[in-house]
C-alpha cells in the first residue's frame, strides 16, 4: 500500500 502512496508523490513532484 505504502508503494502506491510513494508513487502518487513522486508523480506529484515530477509533475510540478
């Protein structure tokens, strides 16, 4: 579960 959050951060960051 914990990988799902990670990625949604990283695509987060990369998309700002």
């Amino acid at each position: 579960m914990f990988i799902i959050l990670v990625l949604m951060v990283a695509t987060t960051a990369l998309g700002s």
